[in-house]
C-alpha cells in the first residue's frame, strides 16, 4: 500500500508546515509588541517636514 505512506509524509510535512507558520507568526507579534511606540502628538519621522498641498516651483 503505497499510497498510505505518501499520504501521511504530506500529512506530517503539512502539519510541519503550520507550525513553522504559527512559530514565525508569534515572532513577529512578540517582535513587534517590542517595538517603541510614538507617543500622541509626535510626527512621524518617515514624513517629518513635509508640508501638504501645491509644491513650489523647482529652482533650477
């Protein structure tokens, strides 16, 4: 009965595969509950000094 063994290899590698996906997931969830956060009010450095609206013209 070849197709039982292959069936349960896939089974295991399958249920190997969701827990290395639940191991990287709780990662990042401790990764990022570690991670500083911006207090209220503080800009965000990615876009500090950018002002909204029309551009002036370039000066060449």
């Amino acid at each position: 009965m070849q197709g039982r063994s292959t069936k349960r290899q896939k089974e295991l590698a399958r249920q190997q595969h969701q827990r290395e996906k639940e191991a990287k997931k709780n990662e990042r969830a401790k990764e990022k509950s570690e991670r500083p956060t911006r207090g209220v009010g503080e800009e965000d450095p990615d876009i500090a000094g950018i002002i909204p609206g029309p551009q002036p013209p370039l000066e060449y």
